[in-house]
C-alpha cells in the first residue's frame, strides 16, 4: 500500500495537517483544515485557531499529511486517523 501521496493529487474538501505562523510570530504550529483551492506550489486551507475561522496560503513543503479513511493509521502529537503522508515534505526533509 501506498503510504504517500502528491500535494498537487489535494483537491477542494480534502482535510490536511500542516504547518502555520498564524500570528507571524517565528514559530510554526500543527494545525488541521479543510482545502479550499489547490495552486501551483500551494494551497489556500481554512481552519479554526481558538475561537477564529482563519484561511493561509500553506506551501507544499508545510503540508505533512491528509486525511483517507482507506489511508494508514497515523500519530502527530495531538492528532491522529487515517490517511497518507503528503510530498514534498517527506521526499525533501524525510520527516514531519
């Protein structure tokens, strides 16, 4: 089975984890959302940060996984399900 999939395979819908700086403060936090729009290099993901709906534009590299029910069983800190890591992230820097 598979274990990976392309960023550029995302499609509107899908559900993501990925990195943020949501306030620009210089460090990046594990967040969860739902795509709304697949570019080139990027993808526009909202989310919920405390009690505020946000939407960033997240660059492939900052992508670590979606969510498949027919994916494996995965653990990132607090989150866990299904589904399959995302590339770039894990051909470029081999890990989360």
């Amino acid at each position: 089975m598979t274990t990976t999939r392309k960023c550029t395979e995302l499609k509107k819908g899908d559900i993501v984890l990925f990195y943020v700086d949501p306030y620009s403060s210089g460090q990046k936090e594990l967040e969860q959302g739902t795509v709304i729009h697949v570019y080139e290099q990027k993808v526009d993901v909202c989310y919920l940060y405390g009690y505020k709906s946000m939407t960033d534009m997240i660059p492939f590299e900052d992508l670590v996984s979606v969510y498949d029910e027919n994916g494996e069983y995965q653990e990132f800190r607090n989150f866990s399900g299904t589904g399959f890591y995302l590339e770039p992230r894990y051909s470029i820097k081999g890990m989360v």
